[in-house]
C-alpha cells in the first residue's frame, strides 16, 4: 500500500498583490524622479553658478525651473565683497539635453537681439563647448561690480562682445580652442580723467593650437596695446598704455593706476 502526501502551496493571490506591490512603489520613486528632473526649480541653478563661480556671477530672484527660466544676473567681487552691478532687466535661458551633452539658449532683455547659443558635447576624455555667431552690447558699469579694478576704473562706453566660429574643448587635459572672441570698449571714458573719450580699444582671443591674446587700440589720446599668450592653464600678457604727448597730464593718473611706470608710458604685464 503507498502512501501518498500532499504538499500544501500558498495562495497565488498574496504573491502576486506583493509583487505588485514592488512595482507600484519603484513606479513612484521613477515618476518622482522623473518630475523632479523636469520641473527642477530655477533655484537651484542659481546655486550651481553662484558656487562654481565662488560668488562672482549670481542669478537673483530666479523664476522657472533648471531647463526653462530667468534671472536678473548680478556680478560681485566674490564673497564677502560689498561691490555688486546686476543687468537692467532679465537674463533668459532654455536647456534642453540630449545623448551627447545639452544646447543652452541665452538671451539677456537689454543686451542682444538673438539668443546666444551654447552647444556642450562630452564623450571619453573630452568635452567641447561651441558657441554659435553672435554679437550683443553690454552696459560697461557691469564691470565695476567685479570689483578692483574695475571699481575704481569706472569705465563708461559701448562694451560690446563678438563670437566667430568659436569653440573650445578640453581632451585628456590639454585645452584647444578655434575661432575667435573679441570684446569691443568704444568711446570709452574713466571717472579718473576728465578728458572724453579717452579711445576706442579692441581685446581679440583667437587660436588654433595656440591661444592668443592681442589689445589693439583703434583710436584716442590713450594709447593701449599688448600681447599674450596662454601656456598651458596660465595666460602671459606683456604691453603698454602710452597717451599722445598733449593729453599726457590728463591721463598721467591713469597710466599710473594702469601698471608700472616707465617714463611717459605705463607697463602692463600679469
């Protein structure tokens, strides 16, 4: 005679409302996380900058989020620094991510007629920034919120700022850029003179394998011109700030302030 046992199973049912279960809750933790990328506020990109420029470039009162939003931006000499200017108006920006980095779109209200735009690829060991052409014209007292010495320069004039064909990238540690930047000071004046305008001067950053630096002047009693170079991460610059012989008392102040004197003309080296 044989005898036979039964094994008893347990239900299906509460297997089946655990598992379930499990997939709810990983649905929600994904949804949340998924709203919390999407609808990231503004705020907390305004810290990201705030803390990777160590307080120099600042977006207060944020609005939107991290992909979609505005800020009146605001630069200061760091932390701790009473000095600070903030664009008339709003900046405006829009991310938009993908596989192979994110394209940011940068528009200030009072400054350009185009957005900026920003395009970052990182792939193995490199990263490339290109910026698109463009061209917009900044308010020069921007500047004194950096603090010395532009607070004590207090420029006046058209400051205007020209990408052609420009990017950089940064592969296994070496630095290369192409294209060009040039800012542009036309008309310019200084509290520490009366004489105005002082001229009319252009910075151009270009390069290939090198990168260089050059400060022409297009026109006025003060005379600036120079040449740099970067080497590595450090940048060497070597010039002067000369003024034409009749305007040398108006600007002798000036040329001292501006670097080393050297008889009638200042040295500028950093």
């Amino acid at each position: 005679m044989r005898n036979t046992f039964s094994v008893s199973r347990p239900p299906r049912a509460p297997r089946v409302r655990a598992r379930v279960r499990r997939w709810a809750v990983l649905g929600a933790l994904l949804g949340a996380g998924l709203s919390l990328w999407l609808f990231a506020p503004a705020r907390w990109l305004a810290a990201a900058v705030a803390q990777a420029s160590q307080g120099q470039v600042q977006l207060q009162g944020a609005r939107g989020s991290v992909w979609n939003g505005s800020a009146q931006l605001v630069l200061t000499g760091g932390r701790n620094s009473r000095d600070a200017t903030a664009l008339p108006g709003r900046l405006h920006w829009r991310i938009r991510p993908d596989w192979r980095g994110a394209t940011l779109a940068l528009w200030p209200d009072c400054c350009a007629r185009q957005p900026l735009q920003v395009t970052v690829q990182a792939g193995w060991q490199r990263v490339r920034v290109a910026v698109g052409n463009h061209q917009s014209e900044w308010p020069t007292s921007l500047l004194q919120g950096l603090g010395a010495p532009w607070n004590t320069l207090q420029l006046d004039g058209q400051l205007q700022l020209a990408f052609e064909d420009y990017a950089v990238q940064w592969v296994q540690g070496r630095v290369l850029m192409q294209g060009q930047v040039q800012a542009s000071l036309r008309h310019a004046s200084s509290s520490l003179t009366t004489l105005r305008p002082m001229g009319s001067y252009r910075l151009i950053m270009q390069g290939e394998e090198a990168v260089t630096l050059s400060l022409v002047t297009d026109a006025g009693p003060l005379l600036l011109q120079g040449q740099g170079q970067w080497t590595g991460q450090r940048l060497r610059f070597q010039g002067q700030a000369s003024a034409q012989p009749e305007h040398l008392p108006a600007l002798s102040n000036l040329l001292s302030l501006m670097g080393r004197r050297d008889g009638p003309r200042a040295i500028l080296s950093f």
